[in-house]
C-alpha cells in the first residue's frame, strides 16, 4: 500500500480513536502505538510532555513505543526536542549526525522529527519520532504528524 493511503487510513483511525477515548493520556498511547506499528519508519515514537511547575523547564518523557531511552527528563533550550519545545515550532533532521543539537539516543536512529503540542495556545509538549532511516520525514509525513500533535493538543484541552 502506498505510503499516502497509508497515513489517509491511519488519519482516519487516529481521529475515530481522539473521539472515541476518554483521556489524552489514553490518545497519546494509542497515537504511539498505531504509528510504531503501521508506519514502517517510524522506529520510536513518543510524547514528552512539560512538567507543570518546573524551574527551570523540563520536558519529561511520557508515553512511547520503541527501545528505552536515557533521555527521560530534558531542559528546555536542549537537544532537538528542547529546541522544538523552545520554538514552539516543528524540527525535521535528516541526518542527525550532522545536527549538533542531537542528543544520541540510539546509534540506529538517522533521522528525527519533532512537533510541539500545544493546548489552549501554549506548547504543553511534544511528539518525537526517531527513524532508522536518512532523511525519512517529507513533507506529507509532517503534515501528518502535525496532525497527530493537533489532535493531542485538543484532547488536552477538553481535560483540562
């Protein structure tokens, strides 16, 4: 199946699921699950989510799918995931090795996506996805990714 089917159908499940769950906690397991599983280079996928109160800022890992990590707490301002939780903005990294922000996680992972999820207009977290694969996250993977971090974002919300 093309990969554009592919993340149709995935959007299309992902969205039944946002409606159907009673928690983001439980949305954010899921959206884990479903892209490790169904998208073939997506390697590890998870949330880090801000912890509410902490000086300085600290993201701290959530929930996820894929190998453990040393990375459980991280300052805001470092590595990929600080900076796209400092920016409030998406970060693409083709080739991590180049990229001098990386925090080495995995000696597979070549490439590394990360998109802020926001909640009533303020970054709350974010989704990180790792891949095996050079240059693995183009243009339709972030749109659909952004999607993914849209919907946690507005779960979130109605928790609150």
């Amino acid at each position: 199946m093309p990969t554009a089917t592919r993340m149709e159908e995935l959007r299309h499940e992902i969205a039944a699921v946002a409606d159907a769950v009673p928690s983001a906690k439980v949305l954010m397991q899921a959206v884990c699950r479903l892209l490790h599983e169904r998208m073939l280079k997506y390697n590890w996928v998870g949330f880090y989510m801000l912890e509410p109160g902490a000086h300085p800022p600290v993201l701290v890992l959530d929930t996820f799918v894929g190998a453990m990590t040393p990375h459980t707490r991280i300052p805001l301002h470092q590595g990929i995931c600080g900076a796209a939780a400092s920016s409030g903005k998406m970060i693409v990294v083709d080739d991590v090795s180049k990229d001098p922000r990386y925090l080495a996680c995995s000696l597979e992972t070549k490439s590394e996506i990360v998109v802020p999820v926001f909640a009533n207009n303020q970054v709350v977290g974010e989704l990180d996805i790792d891949s095996h694969f050079p240059a693995a996250f183009g243009a339709d993977d972030q749109v659909f990714v952004q999607y993914c971090a849209e919907l946690v974002g507005k779960k979130l919300e109605k928790s609150r």
